[in-house]
C-alpha cells in the first residue's frame, strides 16, 4: 500500500510540476486544440491525396486523449507504423502514426488494383517496401501540419525512415518524463478502414494556434510519380532467390535408408533445368552450370513477365 501510494504521489507531482511550467495543460484546452487538428486534417489531408495520387479518401477526427508522451505511444498496438519528426519553430518531437492497412490497401491501388475489389487487409508488419510508401504518407500528413501550425519560417518537417511498432525502441528510462496529446484520425479507403495520429507533446501543442493553409499550396507530386517511385524502390530492393533442381527417383525403402555420404544423382543426365523462384513465385527456367569456383545457373526462359514480378514481390 505504501509503495502504490508513494507511486500515485510522485505522477501527481509530476502532472502538478507540468502544469506549472507550461508542459500540461487543462483538459478543456486540450480538447480543443486537438478537435482543430481533427477538423484541420478532416478538411485538408483527403485535398492532399486526391490532388497527388487522384485517389479519395475519407478522413474524420476520432478524438484525443492526454499523458505521457510514452504512454500514449504504447496505446496503438503492433500494427501501425510510426515516423518521428520535427519541425523548426514550433515542435523538435513529434510523432506520427499510421494503421498498417492503410498503406497496404493504398499500394494495392496504386499499383492498379480496382478499388471495389480491395477488400480490408490482414493486420500485419508492413514490408520495407510499404515502409517506403509509408514515408510518402508521413511526407502528406506532415505537409498539412506544417501549413496549419503556421510555424515561423516556413521550415519544412524533418521526419525519420518509418518503422513498424515492433522495430521502435523502447523509452529511455533517464530521459526527462513528458505529457503528450494523442490525435487520432479514422481514414477510409474504399471497403478498407484504418487511422491515422499525431502524438504531439503538450508544450508545443499548448503554444499552437491551428491555421486553415490556403489549397493552391498543397499541390506537389503527380500520381504518376508516386506510382514511379514505389515501382523503382521494388526494382533496388534485394530479392532472395532460390534454385530447385529434380533429383532421380529412388524407392521409399531407399530413402529410408540414406546415411551420411550417400550420394542422389539430378535427374537430368545433359543440360541440368533449374526452377529459379522467390517468395514461392517461379519466375525462371535455368541451367545448371559453374563458372570459375562458383556454381551457377544460366537463364533460359522467363516464367513470369516483368510486371507480375513486381507485383508478387510487393505482396
């Protein structure tokens, strides 16, 4: 009982502290300072999205909620991806997230997958790829509070590579404890429902006056070139290949009886084929070969064209 109360004393005095220097502020002011963010991203972010990619989206505030910073933080679960950000003059930070789904149903789009038949994805990590295409939401979602906070000149936002929830570090015990507000927005995308939030710390978002941006400002990027960015990022990204080669047939009792040294000849008695795979796709029919000291294989035939390829891979 001592240790809980001992416990209850240090959070209130760390709230009152807060409060005293400017770091936390009464729930009615909060609240409204957030439910502006709400309206400012409900009016501005679907604008941004449509205008880029041609793409509709619905945005509506969901609501806030006060505390630390790195409560706040721990409160969305496994599937979502967070950015850190900052921006000059007003917050050195900020954190956003963004529901997993959200990304995987919008890559599905955007590499031509009708709309209607997208229907709402498994919740899981996203892939590096999809972190990519996350970044390029944050970028959109990072422009809109860069224009409606109306920070002193006209920096623009610096955000991290994002991660996944259970890639981010875990708090630094020594450093200093912080309150935070969490925004939460829902987003739709066609069938498919996710959010999207800002985790902001009080003493920034305190000080912040919510500005309307003017709508000419907020046309950047084509969908076109978003479209040619993802499709370049799956061309750099590694691929783990793997080659089957059919082995002679040999009788159960046979295999049974296989010890060390024992030796399985390929089926083939000429040119050796090879199935060349990744991610449990056939994509090329090959030789079996060497060159110098190393095995190898020669590609003879394709099995998959280019943009099935690509579109496997991403999944």
């Amino acid at each position: 009982m001592s240790e809980q109360t001992d416990t209850n004393t240090a959070s209130m005095d760390l709230a009152l502290l807060a409060k005293l220097t400017g770091g936390l502020g009464y729930q009615e002011m909060v609240e409204k300072i957030c439910s502006e963010f709400g309206h400012l991203y409900s009016e501005f972010l679907p604008d941004v999205f449509h205008s880029e990619t041609n793409i509709s989206i619905n945005v509506t505030y969901g609501g806030f909620k006060s505390g630390l910073m790195r409560d706040l933080l721990a409160d969305f679960g496994d599937t979502v991806c967070f950015s850190d950000g900052s921006l000059r003059n007003w917050c050195p930070n900020f954190v956003l997230a963004c529901g997993n789904s959200f990304v995987i149903a919008l890559m599905e789009q955007m590499l031509g997958a009708a709309p209607e038949l997208i229907e709402q994805p498994p919740e899981r990590p996203l892939s590096d790829i999809e972190l990519d295409l996350a970044s390029m939401v944050f970028e959109r979602i990072a422009n809109v509070l860069r224009s409606g906070v109306n920070a002193a000149g006209g920096f623009e936002a610096l955000l991290e590579r994002p991660h996944n929830a259970d890639d981010r570090p875990a708090p630094d015990p020594e450093a200093p404890v912080e309150f935070g507000a969490q925004i939460r927005m829902t987003v739709e995308l066609g069938k498919v429902t996710s959010e999207v939030a800002l985790i902001i710390p009080q003493r920034a978002l305190l000080k912040t006056k919510v500005i309307a941006p003017k709508p000419k400002g907020q046309i950047a990027k084509s969908k076109q070139e978003w479209a040619d960015r993802i499709k370049d990022q799956v061309r750099r990204s590694p691929v783990t290949l793997e080659a089957r080669i059919r082995l002679q047939s040999l009788a159960l009792k046979t295999v049974a009886h296989l010890a060390k040294g024992d030796f399985i000849a390929f089926e083939d008695k000429e040119d050796i084929k090879v199935q060349v795979s990744a991610n449990g796709k056939d994509m090329y029919v090959c030789e079996f070969g060497r060159s110098g000291e190393r095995y190898t294989v020669r590609v003879k035939d394709n099995i998959s064209n280019e943009d099935e390829i690509l579109n496997h891979l991403i999944g």
